[in-house]
C-alpha cells in the first residue's frame, strides 16, 4: 500500500479544482461552504467533483508554514431565496419567468467535516499527514479546494499504515448520514490501492462495522 | 505485602456472595483463575494477610467483536486503522472468594467477615506462605519452613505457579489416621499418586507400616525403595517392600465368619443355612482353631443325623466351595506378623484370584487387623502393636455401593472407628459412584482427579463434605497427573501437580500396537496350518461352477 502511494506522481496541490469558499461554520470542525458558479470563476467544480464524500482541503499557512486542512463533504444543502415568495411576477411570452436580481442567489451549499492536517511540501504536496483534530480555525471566504485522490490517500497513509482515526468525530459531525459518508470515504481509498493490497480487507471489516452499527441505529437489525 | 510495588490488581468492590469480592486488573498482569492472592486488613489491632482464591475472570474492556469479523486481519490493525489505541487497553474483572487469614493458635484460616475495601490494593500470596498455610501442618507462624518439619508427604505442587515453587506437604498422620481417597478415571494417574504417596510415607521421616491390596498388580516396582538413596535414614533405616503373591495367601477356614460361608455358599435353602449356622457356631466354640470341612460335617451329622439331606447338600456344596478352593485352608493363614511391619510395605499380589476370593481374603485380614489393633489399644495382648494404613487399589471392588460384598461390612466399620484404634484406609477408585456411600463419606482426605462422568462426579459431591463447587467444577478439566486436594490434610482445597515418582511407574496401559506387532512376527514365524492332506484316488471336480 506505502509502494502503491509513494508510486503514484501527486498532482501538484497549486493545480487543484476550486470547489467553494467558506460561508459559516456551525462548530470548529464543521463548515459551511458556498460552491462556486460559472459566475463565480472561469472553471466552476463539475458535479462529480463536490459529490457527497469528496475529500477537500484549504491551505492554512501557520507560524510560516503551509498547511493542508483535509475535510470532506458529508451533507449538500440547495438555498433559493426566492422560494416561497408571493407577489406579481413579470413574465411575457418570450419570457415564461422573470426574476431580476434573485437569480444569481440561488446557491448550493456543502457542510464539510474536517478530518485533519498536513505540511505542504516545497514540491506541493503533502507530507507528515495527521488525523487528530485540527486546532485552527478556518476563515470566512478561505478557498475549499477539490482534493485528488492520490492526496487522499497518502493523507490517509500514516506511518506507513492506512488509517481513518477520525472516525469517530466524523460520525459525530456527520449525524445521519455518518456511516455514508465514510462508506464512500472507503470506497475512494479503496479504488486508489491495489485488489491484493492487505489494507482492502482491513477496509472491509471498517465497512462492515460502521455499516452494521448504522443499521442497528435505524432499527434495521 | 510489600506496599503497591507487587500489587496485580485493585478491588472494586463486593461481589455476588457474601465472601466474595471483585477486583479489576489491567491486561499485563494475567492471573489465572484458582491463584491465591492477599491483602491486609487490620484485625483485633493486628494487620494480617488476608488469602483469597481467584475464581472467575472476565473481560471488561477490549476490542469490540465485530473487528473480529475477518479472520485474515488482526484485530490491532482494524484498531489502528481507526486509531484505537491497542496497547494495554485490556481490563479484566476477576473474582475473588475469601478463604481467611492464618489464625496462628486455631492453626488453621479464620474469615475476617469483612471485604476488602474498595481500592485496597492485592498481590500475588508468596510461594513460601502458602507452603506453610494450605496443608494442615498446624504451623504456628504463617511462614515457616516447611520442609524441616516430620511426617509429612511432599505430594507436588501448586498448578498455578511454576514447576516446584509452590511445593505442597500433606500431614501423613492426618490422612492416615482419617482415611484417604483417591478418585480419579482411568488413565489420570490414581496408582501414580498413590505410589508417591507409599513413597513418602516409607522415607525415613515416616517409616509407616502399609499394606496395599493390589488386585492388578500394578504395584511391583515399589521394590526399587529398597536400597535407594532418598529412602535411606542416617541411622541406618531402609524400608522393606514384602510381596505376597497369591499362592501364599491363605484363610484359615475357622476365621471365616457364617455371613462369609453363606456368601461363597450355591444359593443354600433356608434349611441348610440354619444346619450350617447351628454347627458353625458350635466349631466356633471349641478350642482348636484349625479344623476343616470334614470336621464341620462331622460335627452336623452328630446334630442331624447321617441321614438328613440338607446335611448331605451342604457336604457337597461345602467341599466344592472351600475344599476345592486353594484359597481355604484348614490350618494355614497369613501371618500378621509377616505382612504389618513398621517401615515395611506389604503388597498382596491378588491379580489371579477372583474378585469373590479377593473379597474374602481382604475381609478376614481386615478382620483380623481389626481385632489386633482393638486389642493393643485395649492393653491386651496383641500382634500388631503399632498403626496400620491399608491401601485398596480398586477400592469400589471391596465396598462397593450396589450387591453384596463381604468386605463391605468391615470396611465400614473400619472407616468409621478405624481412627480411635490406629487403623487408616485408603481407597482408590475411577468409579467413585459405585463406592459404598458411608464408606467415602468417611475418607477425610480426598485427592480428586480427572473425573468426567456427571454420575461419579455426583458421587464425590454427595460424598465428600469438603469438595466445594470449585473443586467441583475443576474435575472434568484436569489432565493426567493434576488432582484437587481437599479434606482434612489441607486448610483448604488446592489444585496442584503430583511431583514425578523416584521409582519406576509400573501400571502404565500396555502398548497395544507394539504387542500387536509382535504378535503378528510371532504367528509369521511359526508354521502356518498345514494344507489338507490330498489322499488321492478321487477324481478331481475340476472347477465348480457356482450356479
């Protein structure tokens, strides 16, 4: 697993997609990011790339060193201002709707859980990965990067070993739909290593677990 | 105790019975259940150590089940994977029963009454208190050296602990005056612990006088005692290991009592069993002491007559029964003095006697010990001056729980009186349930080993006051050579190892595959059956058709 992720070339970190900025937060580890439209930037995020359990960081330089702070997606949320309103709307026949200025307002929002940090390189990417709780907090407005996922997984290689040990926090983060977002988190990491990679059947049991602890929580089993 | 430095584990508090109390101890420190361990508590102003045995340990903390799920991944690495920390995570709640501290003028435990605290701190008992405070060696000091002490048996050692730590010396006096069990099924060593114990107590320090009834012969190489080293006293002593092999083992038909004849007797009427008795008792009242069966028919048909058919049935079934039996004997018999010797071991070889022989020789010898040991405690005169231990290999043969056994009745009375006159039993058996109920109930000392029948197990709980569920329950678990210890030669019970013999062990099962084999050469070797002659003159049939 360590060969297959020192093997694959990371893409440069500078080169990443931008998903979204950082609207709000609801607690230190859990915000809320606007993403971005055509409006927004010359290449806005396609669909597949601010899906549901995308990994995603925002570089943090700290006491003059850069950081990575990884994250993932673990809710989407669609916002229409004008949803609901009543009053005369302006609409003629070549126009079937007319609604000045709201249009553009209509956005989609992402809450993102952070999962841990790591150094970036001088080469851009990342290295001394960790999954204990960031200590920073993030900004209004910081850049929500999309996170390839040969980042994801040496952020998740740590001392040579795969590991998901935000675990924990994330299903807490993650309410309801804990146990989906590291299903999909597992499926990723799991496309990224080999079929005989040791580490698929460890995944496996991880799977298994937090699958059967969910079912046991919804009444399932 | 030593302060915290040596502790294993911290009580927690009370547990399900009164004696009981749960302690928690972290992964690293692995106590097995059946340890000793202690604690202090202050008693009467006095601090004592407090023993207590291990008797349940359960997980309380530790990796869930389902990082089990794969059989190909370890544990830790799922842990690790979600960062679970894996070192040391592991904590136990053990239970513990209170056994009761020294009490040095009772010589034996006395209950505290009062748990532990919780938080008291426990360790491991030291090897060398409970040497001294598990036998009832009636020390007067919880740690004394146990081995300077005489007329003990070095039986082996705590199962626990490592080979010879904890070694265990049982009072020989307490076992051989309150009598001895030992049960174990086949196979699980019983002859082997009984011939360490015939070992023990013929060394110099106990030179007892002993009698094994051996119906296998199984204990010859006993022999091996004379002239070795470790048996050797300094002023000189050596034991004598006598064998009595069944040619030489007689009964004087005058010692027989009517119940015996009637016993070896073909289904006698009710008539000829009152002809018998009536002349018995009348040859039971004359001055010689040596006549045989023609004498007794004499002395009926002088009472009935020539003529009385029952006298004539009894003549022939008489001389059928004990005449025609080597075993009876108008004059000779076995003499005591031959057989019961201080420092002298006496085997009787009863392996090619029927079991009714085997019953009847033991109970007119029993018999007549008995009466002896009556009489030198009495201050009459007598041949056996001194206490006698005799051992029954196949015990449940002489007293046995189900039909009739002439033995029985001596065997009981001996159980239950023996002590007061110096007479000690031991019986050793794989089926205790088909023992004689008084007469195991009467063998203060028991050593239990492998047992795995529900029916013999019963039998030694129905039994044996001392055997407490944990003796119990350990039973079926046991392997070759380990054994409960329980009753009165112990403060309490002990699983222990029965140390290695210094003689060879003789009853071992025979190597059936290598007897096969040598069989088999043998038959090879031989000449085959000749082929059936051919006369000739008859014309051959040629192949026979089969339809």
């Amino acid at each position: 697993m360590t060969e297959s992720a020192t093997d694959v070339v990371t893409p440069n970190l500078d080169s990443c997609v931008r998903i979204g900025s950082i609207v709000s937060s609801n607690s230190h580890l859990d915000y809320v990011v606007e993403i971005l439209k055509g409006r927004d930037c010359d290449r806005p995020p396609e669909l597949h790339e601010r899906e549901f359990g995308q990994p995603v960081f925002i570089k943090k330089v700290v006491d003059g060193t850069e950081h990575a702070v990884m994250g993932v997606i673990y809710d989407t949320k669609l916002v229409d201002p004008d949803q609901g309103r009543t009053g005369p709307r302006l609409a003629q026949d070549d126009q079937a709707q007319f609604t000045p200025g709201y249009i553009e307002e209509r956005t989609t929002l992402a809450g993102v859980a952070l999962l841990g940090t790591a150094v970036i390189t001088d080469n851009r990417s990342i290295a001394d990965p960790t999954h204990r709780m960031p200590r920073w907090t993030l900004e209004v407005d910081d850049t929500v990067y999309h996170c390839p996922d040969e980042v994801a997984l040496s952020f998740h290689t740590v001392d040579e070993q795969l590991q998901l040990a935000y675990l924990d926090r994330l299903v807490d983060i993650a309410g309801d739909l804990g146990s989906e977002v590291i299903v999909a988190l597992i499926d990723r990491l799991r496309r990224m290593l080999p079929e005989d990679d040791p580490s698929q059947r460890t995944l496996d049991v991880v799977e298994q677990n937090i699958e059967w602890q969910a079912r046991e929580r919804r009444g399932v089993v | 105790m030593s302060g915290h430095s040596s502790a294993v584990g911290t009580v927690a508090g009370p547990g399900d019975d009164p004696n009981e109390f749960v302690f928690i101890t972290p992964a690293e420190k692995s106590l097995k259940t059946g340890e000793f361990i202690t604690y202090t508590v202050t008693v009467d102003g006095e601090n004592r150590s407090v023993f207590a045995r291990v008797t349940n340990r359960e997980l309380i903390r530790g990796l869930p089940e389902g990082f089990l799920a794969d059989p190909q991944v370890a544990p830790e690495t799922v842990a690790t994977t979600l960062g679970v920390p894996t070192d040391d995570t592991e904590l136990y709640r053990l239970t513990a029963t209170v056994i009761g501290y020294y009490n040095t003028d009772m010589t034996t435990f006395a209950n505290p009454r009062q748990l532990p605290e919780p938080g008291t701190p426990l360790s491991i008992a030291p090897d060398r208190q409970l040497e001294t405070v598990l036998p009832n060696l009636g020390c007067d000091t919880d740690s004394a050296d146990v081995t300077d002490l005489d007329g003990i048996a070095h039986i082996g050692w705590l199962l626990n602990r490592s080979p010879e730590a904890t070694n265990i010396h049982i009072p020989i006096e307490e076992f051989a005056s309150t009598h001895l069990a030992i049960l174990a099924s086949t196979g699980s060593g019983k002859s082997y612990t009984a011939s360490v114990l015939i070992e023990e107590m013929m060394g110099p320090g106990a030179r007892a006088s002993l009698l094994v009834f051996d119906p296998h012969g199984e204990y010859d190489t006993l022999a091996e005692m004379q002239g070795h080293e470790t048996f050797k006293g300094e002023d000189g002593y050596e034991p004598g290991v006598v064998y009595y092999d069944p040619e030489r083992l007689r009964v004087r038909i005058s010692e027989l009592e009517i119940g015996d004849v009637m016993a070896v007797l073909d289904n006698p009427s009710n008539r000829m069993q009152d002809r018998l008795s009536t002349a018995w008792r009348s040859m039971q009242r004359q001055e010689s002491r040596t006549w045989g069966i023609n004498e007794l028919i004499n002395e009926m048909e002088g009472i009935y007559g020539e003529d009385d058919a029952s006298v004539g049935a009894l003549e022939w079934r008489l001389r059928r029964s004990i005449e025609r039996n080597d075993l009876f004997h108008p004059e000779d018999n076995v003499p005591l003095n031959d057989i019961v010797d201080p420092g002298q071991c006496t085997v009787l070889q009863m392996d090619t006697l029927d079991r009714r022989n085997q019953q009847l020789i033991t109970t007119v010898l029993l018999r007549r010990m008995y009466r002896e040991r009556l009489d030198a405690v009495r201050g009459r005169d007598s041949e056996i001056e001194h206490p006698i231990f005799a051992l029954f290999e196949e015990g449940h043969r002489f007293a046995p729980a189900s039909g009739d056994a002439p033995s029985l009745g001596i065997m009981r009375t001996i159980t239950s009186e023996g002590r007061k006159f110096g007479f000690g039993l031991g019986i050793i058996s794989q089926r205790p349930s088909k023992i004689d109920q008084d007469v195991l109930s009467q063998c203060g000392t028991q050593i239990s080993m492998q047992i795995q029948n529900p029916n013999d197990q019963d039998a030694i709980k129905k039994s044996i006051e001392a055997a407490g569920e944990d003796v119990l329950r350990e039973l079926p678990g046991l392997t070759p050579g380990q054994a409960v210890v329980s009753g009165d030669a112990m403060n309490t019970p002990a699983l222990i190892q029965v140390r290695g013999r210094r003689t060879q062990h003789g009853a071992g099962s025979l190597p059936v595959i290598e007897k096969w084999r040598d069989a088999y050469e043998q038959q090879q070797r031989e000449p085959t059956h000749s082929e059936a002659a051919d006369f000739g003159g008859g014309e051959s049939t040629g192949v026979q058709s089969l339809d």
